[in-house]
C-alpha cells in the first residue's frame, strides 16, 4: 500500500469502482478497464489512455459523453462537449469513469498530473451539487426552463454513480492523496446526497414505494425526462438506488426503512412467468413459467406498466407503440434481480 507523501492529505479508495461496460462513446472511458491489474495502469497503454482522457476534460473539471475520450488525444479545434455550452455531465457514465481512471492511473504512477485532473472532478462534482443534495444530469445547467437535464438525475445512475464514487473517497481502504478541505466537503456532499434519495422517495397513500427517473431539485417531486419518460416509479433506477443503500456500510433506521419499502415495492409489480423477447421482431413479452422481469415504468398510484412513443402518449400495453420506440427503448429490466442477491447476502 502506497501513500503519497505530500502533507496535509486524507485518502480515498479506487479498487472499488464498479465496472461498467460499453462503448467509449457512452462516456465511459474505464469500464473496458476496470478489471486490469493496478501495474497496467502504468504502462504506456495505460498511460496513452490517461493522458487522452486528461486532454478532454473541460475547464469547470467535467467531462461530456458521446465524445471518444480514450483512443486518441482531443484535437484543437475540435468540441469537447457534445453540448451548446459546453457543459458536462453525469449522464452515461461520463466524469465519474473518467475520474475512477484517474484515479488508478495516479496510484500506479504518482504522476501529479492524474492527480490534478482527478482532484478537479472531484471540484466539478461539489459545484454542481445542488443545496437540496442532489445532482442534474448537466452542468453548468442548460439555459432553458424546465429543462429535464436540470432536474436531480436518477436516470441511467447518474446521480448513483456520484454518490458512488464519493463513497469509495470517503470510505476507502485503498489510496489516493485528497486534501483535508476537500474530503471534509466530500463527506457534507454525501450526507446532503442520502437525504436527497431519502426524502424523494415516493409515497403513494402513505407509504413508500420507489423512485422516478428525475426529481425536482427544490420540492422531491417526480418530474418527467423525454417525452416518452413520463412521471412514474421506475424500477431500473430504483433497484440501483436500492443497491447502493444496501452497500453502505452504516445504515440509519431512516435508509433500513428506505431498503424495506423499496424491496416490497419491487416484489409487489413484479411480473411472473414471462421474460423480455422477441415477439415477431419487435420486443415484448414472452410466456415462461420460470422467468420473471419487470415493466422499467409503472403508474404512480395503480402500478400499471406505462409505455409511450415520442408524442408522449401514455399507453398501457407495449403492444400499443411504434416499432421506433418499442425496439429502440429498454421498457423492461431484470436488474431488480441483484437487490434481492444483495438482500440475501445482508
């Protein structure tokens, strides 16, 4: 175990990065890597890599997605952002990845540059952190109102991802150098997060069920993303949520009931003796008296599975929507499937 041996420095954990997978593009630049042994990440490769992603990351310490931060070094000239203004973002792994590679690459070289990019995404994420304790998808924020990216994230684990990686700094057993001014804002950064995912919980006659997609920085509410991503429980985003509580290693009463409510939640609309298929070429519901999955949307308040098209029609059967948005949307999930493992294990 290697310390730095600059002062005044309190450590964070980088083994414990969860691996994500999928293309560069996606914004995730260390998934393909997450599994190599810390000593790749000293080799040219690892550091050709490093240095790529140093080269765009943009100048508030954020990264976009949809940008190809790992094959080669950022052109001059050429954007860095996928958005107008230049904007980073949580959405599709980016900045978190970014920052989990830093992160080993700087413990297998203590080259101070790693350090320094690491250390200005961890600068990014307490910017944007929002004083309710949540995070947007983008930030700086996107300039027009009721833009769903300004709304606290949930969708595609972004704000989880954050919370994540706050974690493994706060909680770490392996390590990397973070000041003391910033790990003490990172701990106030976490505490606000918890509360956040704690009190927008949605109650549905008075009790707790799960959560939506995206929620309202000020009020908890459920708030709408895409046009076909109504105001709804979702079961995707809620199971990762689930998971991250059940991972901590110190549980209030307040997160044990947060866990409780949510699991029985998730075994209340699950749905038995069908799987995800292929119906005729187009994705449905197929009859398997041993399978099981789950709708990704249900109605607040019936539990109905809700499915849309781009005109945000809410319908009630898959069956019901165009081959555009029923092949090209994940509208069921199994990944409830790994609360009840971690469950099991708890």
């Amino acid at each position: 175990m290697t310390r730095s041996t600059a002062p005044c420095l309190a450590l964070i954990l980088i083994a414990a990065a969860p691996a994500h997978s999928g293309p560069h593009l996606s914004g995730d630049s260390y998934g393909p890597y997450a599994g190599k042994p810390d000593s790749w990440f000293a080799t040219d490769e690892g550091r050709r890599i490093a240095d790529n992603i140093l080269s765009y990351q943009l100048p508030h310490g954020g990264w976009s997605k949809g940008m190809d931060t790992v094959s080669g070094p950022h052109r001059p000239g050429q954007p860095k952002s996928i958005y107008s203004r230049g904007q980073g973002t949580f959405d599709d792994d980016a900045t978190t990845s970014q920052m989990w590679y830093l992160s080993r690459a700087y413990n297998a070289t203590h080259e101070a540059r790693y350090r320094e990019g690491f250390l200005r995404g961890v600068d990014y994420i307490l910017k944007a952190q929002y004083p309710s304790g949540g995070w947007p998808q983008v930030y700086p924020l996107a300039s027009s109102k009721g833009n769903y990216r300004n709304y606290v994230t949930f969708n595609d684990d972004a704000m989880t991802h954050v919370m994540e990686i706050i974690s493994a700094t706060i909680n770490g057993s392996r390590f990397e150098s973070v000041d003391a001014k910033r790990m003490a804002a990172l701990r106030l950064a976490f505490e606000k997060g918890l509360d956040y995912i704690l009190k927008a919980q949605i109650k549905v006659n008075g009790r707790l069920t799960a959560w939506c997609q995206q929620h309202d920085p000020v009020t908890y509410e459920p708030r709408p993303g895409r046009t076909y991503e109504h105001v709804a429980l979702t079961s995707a985003e809620s199971a990762d949520i689930l998971a991250f509580l059940i991972s901590l290693p110190h549980k209030t009463p307040a997160i044990e009931r947060a866990i409780k409510a949510g699991a029985a939640w998730l075994r209340q609309v699950k749905i038995d003796a069908y799987r995800r298929g292929d119906v005729g070429g187009q994705q449905g519901l197929v009859a398997d008296p041993g399978a099981h999955t789950w709708a990704r949307f249900y109605e607040i308040g019936t539990n109905r599975p809700i499915f849309s098209d781009r005109d945000g029609v809410i319908k009630y059967s898959i069956e019901e929507i165009g081959l555009e948005r029923r092949n090209g949307y994940a509208w069921y999930t199994n990944g409830p499937d790994r609360v009840f493992r971690l469950l099991g294990k708890h």
